[in-house]
C-alpha cells in the first residue's frame, strides 16, 4: 500500500500529519511524502518537513493525498506540480485531500462532477472546480474522498482505512491513537460563516485561490 502526500511550501502541516499517523498504521504501509525537491519544506506552522521523494521519483500511488493550506495558491500556479498530481492520480485507487487541497485537485481536473467538501471558508470554490460541493468532516465519491478542514483529517484517514482495511483494524488503530475527541469548544459553522474577524482573515486567501484556481482552468 503505497501512500503519497504532496507537499509544499506554507502546506498546513495537521493536514497532512493528521491523516498520515492514521494511513501510515496500515498493514504494509509504505509513504512518501514528495515534493518537488529534498530541500525542506516550511509549513505554516513554524517548522519545515522534510520530504522523502521528488517528483521525478515517483512512478504510482495506491493513494494520492493532496493537504491544504495557503501555499496551495502556489501549487495551482506551477504546472509541474499540477502534471505531478494528474500523473498519480490517473493510476491511483483513491485519490485524496484535506481542506483546501482539494481545489488542488481541482485545479488538475480531478473534481469534474463529483462531490467533493473543504474548508468551510473555501467551500463555494468547489463549484468553479465542477464539483458538487457537499458539507461533511468527509466525503466519498468512488474513488474519491475529500476531508474538511484541518482537524477534519484525522476523521478522513480513519474513514479511508475503513474502506482499505474494514472496521476491526480502524478499531484498533483509533483505540491505538485514543482518538476520542472532546473539544473544550466546538466548531460553529453558521458564526464562523458570520464573525467579521474571520471574514476578514479569508478575504484576500480566498480571492486569491479563486483566481489561482481559473487560470489553472484555462
């Protein structure tokens, strides 16, 4: 079971590490997490990753996973990244994302007519992609599933090991991870969707991945 992360420059770091300490307890496991150099990668986080393939090396996946974050704009712009994550996904038998990452794969004309979820704040982008835009912590479409956003990534891996592996062993690595989440404070779609602090904060992001994703659609 080979499993590919992209990763990049400003990725949002839980969305890759969250899903990935989910996949990489899979029988047989095998992950890469590739980017375009072996230069490390800095996330938004503070600190850098630091890939263990390139592009260039990486010949199939059994699963391609795309994680968000602002750098994403970055991605949608540079063709050998978007030819990379056609490349894999042609021959891939679940193609991925968390969070914005999945405009990634809209961008590369993987969303065409499926549904697909995100970011809460990213969500009306789906559409531009031809997605059906569909609210969820996850969302399946044959072979693929987009995860919301950020935290939604452990709840993504743990529902695509349920489909790769059944339910007894994502049992048993959730009572591994003691995933049993009780928040202090919960999300809040509808206030999220209305706080002027957050309105603010996402403007520009999220005019500027719209431009990024129609010119990759061109």
């Amino acid at each position: 079971m080979h499993i590919v992360f992209l990763v990049f420059p400003n990725v949002t770091q839980l969305d890759m590490t969250g899903p990935a300490q989910v996949l990489s307890r899979l029988p047989g496991a095998s992950v890469s997490y590739v980017a375009k150099t072996h230069d490390p990668v800095p996330t938004d986080s503070g600190f850098s990753i630091l890939p263990t393939a390139t592009f260039d090396a990486i010949q199939q996946a059994d699963v391609l996973c795309i994680p968000g974050g602002f750098g994403i704009v970055d991605v949608m712009a540079d063709p050998e990244s978007l030819s990379f994550v056609r490349r894999i996904a042609a021959g891939a038998n679940y193609i991925t994302s968390v969070c914005t990452g999945a405009l990634v794969l809209g961008a590369a004309g993987c969303l065409e007519g499926r549904r697909a979820t995100t970011h809460w704040a990213y969500h009306d982008l789906l559409a531009d992609a031809g997605a059906i835009p569909t609210q969820g912590r996850y969302v399946q479409h044959g072979k693929l599933m987009t995860g919301g956003g950020v935290t939604a990534g452990i709840d993504f891996g743990l529902a695509l090991a349920r489909l790769i592996v059944g339910e007894p062993l994502v049992q048993s690595i959730a009572n591994a991870l003691e995933y049993d989440p009780e928040p202090p404070v919960r999300f809040n779609r509808e206030q999220a969707a209305s706080d002027p602090v957050m309105q603010r904060r996402f403007e520009k992001p999220v005019a500027d991945t719209r431009d990024a994703l129609k010119a990759a659609l061109r």
